[in-house]
C-alpha cells in the first residue's frame, strides 16, 4: 500500500493519518498505514511521515531515495503474535565529495540498528525473564520467534543485571559461624 489510509468510516480523518491507530500500537515518530491479520498473527505497517533530512556526516539536506522495508518481531497484540512491517526512508546526500552515498532513516525509540525486535519487545522479553522468570524458549514462543533471536536481545541488554539474594537459613551461616 503506498498512500496512508484511514480505519472505519466513522474516521473524521480522510486523507491523513488516523491518530486513533498510531495511539492504539504505541510507536513514537511512526504512522500505521495497514493492519492485517493473518493466520500466524498481526502484522501491522508503519511509516515515519514525509519529512526533511540532513546528510549525517555533511549536514547537506538529503533527497529521498525511496523506502525500505524491515519487518521485525513485536510484543504478541490481542493475543496473537505480532510483526511490524517498518517503512524506512532510505536518503541519498547530494554532495559529491560527501562519502556516505546513501543512508537509512534509524529509530532506537522503535528498534536498534540490525535489530530483529522493536525496543518494546527487547524490554518486554528482559522483564518477563527478571521479574517473573520466564524462560527464553517460552517468550521465544509467545513472539513467535527463534530461542537465538531472544536470547542475543535479552544479552545485548545494557541494563545492569541484579544477583538474586538467597534467603539464608535460620541457624545458618556461609562462614561456618
């Protein structure tokens, strides 16, 4: 789908972005422009709207070359497994002597570079494990996914991991005291 679309008819947007959506699945800076449900689970479209870009290196404003698509895994929505579909805007910078060539438009605050989940999903599966230890092949199965592609997120997590206390026995001492 290449133009945005509004849900129901009872929308009072027609040609915009429907705001009631993009609150629905929570994702800053992005539009939903599809929801589809499939079935192995959602999969919902998003884009980030037109906008000016700078070249990251030279600061010269960008021309776009177009989008790309990356699909990556989500926290499970509605009780089914959820994909987001992300529309990224590819640029090229104009100046000749500017070596990056063509870039793409990146989101922590939707997902890392190269990242097979959203940020939501790498916090969701990180707390899930901490406070109500989940195992990796359970939430690997609630998403859907690989045990590897939980595992790598939960690992590359740069939140400081708590030791678990262990309650000590009444009339016990590790010290022998």
């Amino acid at each position: 789908m290449s133009e945005p679309t509004a849900c129901a008819a009872r929308c009072p947007h027609d040609d915009a972005y429907c705001d009631n959506c993009d609150r629905l699945v929570g994702l800053p800076g992005v539009h939903v422009i599809d929801v589809d449900r499939r079935p192995a689970g959602l999969v919902v479209e998003v884009e980030s709207p037109p906008a000016v870009m700078g070249c990251p290196t030279c600061g010269v404003v960008a021309r776009s070359h177009g989008r790309r698509t990356v699909t990556l895994v989500d926290i499970p929505c509605f009780g089914a497994p959820t994909r987001v579909r992300w529309r990224k805007r590819t640029w090229t910078c104009p100046e000749p002597s500017c070596p990056v060539g063509v870039f793409t438009e990146q989101d922590t605050g939707i997902a890392n570079p190269r990242a097979m989940l959203t940020t939501r999903a790498c916090r969701w599966a990180t707390e899930q494990v901490r406070r109500e230890h989940a195992s990796i092949a359970g939430l690997a199965r609630q998403l859907a996914t690989t045990w590897r592609t939980v595992w790598d997120q939960h690992r590359a997590d740069p939140r400081p991991r708590r030791r678990r206390r262990v309650p000590l026995h009444r009339g016990y001492h590790p010290r022998g005291g």
